[in-house]
C-alpha cells in the first residue's frame, strides 16, 4: 500500500502537466475567422478620417451590389481569384455601377460607383488588405475619394480564400469630402441586422417578418433567393422599402395537383346461379281434353267386351238347356 501512494503521486502530477500543457500550446489547423463587411466599413472609414476626409454612411443597397460581386467572385473562380481586372466584372459583363443600379441604387448624372476588391487568404488582416493589397494608388484613391457619399461592402469566402469588395459612390457635383447625399438612400437605419431564417409553413409558404435594420437584399442573400423574386411575389415597385414588422413573402404556398375525383362505378348484379332443372313435359289443356277422351273410351270399350261376354254365356247356357229337353 505505502508503495502505491507514490505511483499514484507521481501520475496525478504527469496528468496536470498535460493538461496544462495542451492550455499553453495553441491547437494547430483553426481558420481565423473571416473579416466581415462591416468591420471592413468602419477601417475604411476609419482610415478616410485619420486622412482628414468625412466618415461615409452605409447605404444597404451598396451593401447589396457588394455582396452579389463577392458571392460571384466566389461562385466563379473558387479558391483561384482572377486577375485584377476580371474581378471588376460582373455577372453579364456588369460594372460596379451597373450592379448597384440593378439592386435599386439611383444612379443619376454625376453619380458613380467605384470599387476595390480581393481574393486573399483568411488569415489576412484589415491593415494588410488596406495598406498592402489596396496599397497601391487607384485602390487608394478609393477608399479616400474627396467626393464619396456612401459606402457598402461584401465578404464571401471559398475554402481558405477570402474575397471582399467594397463599394464607395462619389457624387462630382457634391462639394469634396462631404457626406450630403444626393443620392437615393434607404430608410430607417443603415445598419443590417442578421436574418434569422423563417420555419415553412404547412403549405410550404415561407413568410418573413421584417426586423428592424433588415434590407431586402440581406433577406434575399439569406434565403437564398433575388431581390427581385421577393419584389415580384410581395408587389413591391423598384423604390418600395420594407418596414419593420411587415411580413414578406419568401416562397409561395404549394399549388397542389388536383387529385382525380373517383367515379362511382355501377356495377352488374351478380345472378345467383339457378340449380339445373330435370325437363318435364309440359301439360296442356289440349292434353287433359285428350286423356279424358282416351280414358273414357277405353271404358267403354271393355264394357262392351263384357256385355259381349255375358251375351256369350247366356247364349251357351240356352243352347245347353235346349238339349237337355230334347233328350
């Protein structure tokens, strides 16, 4: 027993030097979490004021314009990103400025879109995709354009690849470094809250109500569906905005096949099988009239035979009689 004691000692020492070793040594393989869109907004922003230029406020349907191009950039090229001019091209050939105006961004004389973006590993910081990937000039000019109005940004991520794009508008007949808008922009608040999914109903309609900060693009990324699809089954025109607590279509209820009506068939009465019958002859009153006839004659008959037959014997008694007397 005392020899055990320092066994146990010695291996319950061995077990907490384990232990605090996995705390010390960090574990291998974990991905730094992805930069998201709006932590890239407020670096930018930051970065516009340490340069001494105006904070721009978020505009949901530049968030929305950026979003798509990322989650195109990621659909297209994967874990490979394109060269720095194919990643400015959209779905069709479309432009930043195209892109934002499909979405819903009122694009008027003077207005412009202008983009950066980056396919770049996960593990990239804000400071290096600022500084080092958009370090060069035109990137640069970018993020701190006098003439910016509003800001947007997307984040997709493939793999171990990471693509963001940011979009600014500039506005050339807005005084340099200002934030008036003269552009349009989305009611309520500019921040987007996360969209929580909606249960389907027994029909198979999806219905979503609005939060508050929730935009339409936000929903539509998050369902999975377009914008565009969430206008048409809601009858929202290109301006309309959403509101809180207003309650969206996302799918529509199932249209269910009609099922054929059954038809009551009549069906035949089964006939009880009949047991067969032994013929009989069949009897007529022509037949009864004849029996009678043929019974009644044949009566006659054999009286006659038996008067004849009397006749015979009292003839043959006479005649014996007669002879007697003669003798």
């Amino acid at each position: 027993m005392l020899g055990i004691m320092p066994f146990m000692k010695k291996t319950r020492i061995l077990i907490l030097l384990i232990l605090a070793g996995s705390i010390v040594i960090p574990c291998s393989g974990v991905e730094a979490a992805a930069i998201s869109a709006y932590d890239l907004i407020v670096a930018v922003n930051s970065y516009r004021m340490e340069n001494g230029l105006d904070e721009l406020p978020t505009n949901v349907y530049l968030m929305a314009a950026a979003q798509n191009q990322a989650t195109y950039l990621a659909n297209t090229y994967g874990a490979t990103p394109p060269d720095e001019a194919e990643g400015h091209i959209g779905k069709g050939g479309s432009d930043a400025t195209d892109r934002a105006e499909e979405v819903g961004y009122l694009v008027i004389t003077g207005v412009q879109v202008r983009e950066n973006w980056a396919g770049v590993d996960a593990s990239t910081s804000l400071d290096t995709l600022l500084h080092t990937t958009w370090g060069d000039s035109d990137n640069t000019n970018v993020m701190l354009h006098a003439y910016g109005v509003q800001i947007g940004a997307g984040v997709a991520q493939v793999d171990n690849i990471v693509y963001y794009v940011l979009n600014i508008s500039v506005d050339y007949s807005s005084s340099p470094s200002s934030s008036t808008l003269t552009v349009k922009t989305a009611e309520g608040t500019p921040d987007v809250v996360p969209v929580i999914v909606s249960t389907p109903q027994p029909d198979g309609s999806i219905i979503h109500p609005v939060e508050k900060g929730q935009a339409l693009w936000s929903i539509a990324i998050t369902y999975g569906v377009t914008v565009e699809q969430i206008r048409i089954l809601n009858n929202l025109s290109d301006n309309a905005a959403i509101y809180e607590g207003e309650n969206l279509i996302i799918r529509a209820a199932y249209t269910p096949t009609p099922s054929p009506i059954p038809t009551n068939t009549s069906m035949p009465p089964t006939r009880t099988p009949v047991p067969p019958q032994t013929p009989q002859a069949l009897k007529t009153q022509a037949d009864d009239s004849l029996l009678d006839t043929i019974t009644a004659s044949g009566e006659r008959e054999l009286l006659g035979i038996a008067l004849i037959a009397v006749c015979g014997v009292s003839l043959i008694y006479l005649v014996y009689t007669m002879l007697r007397k003669k003798e």
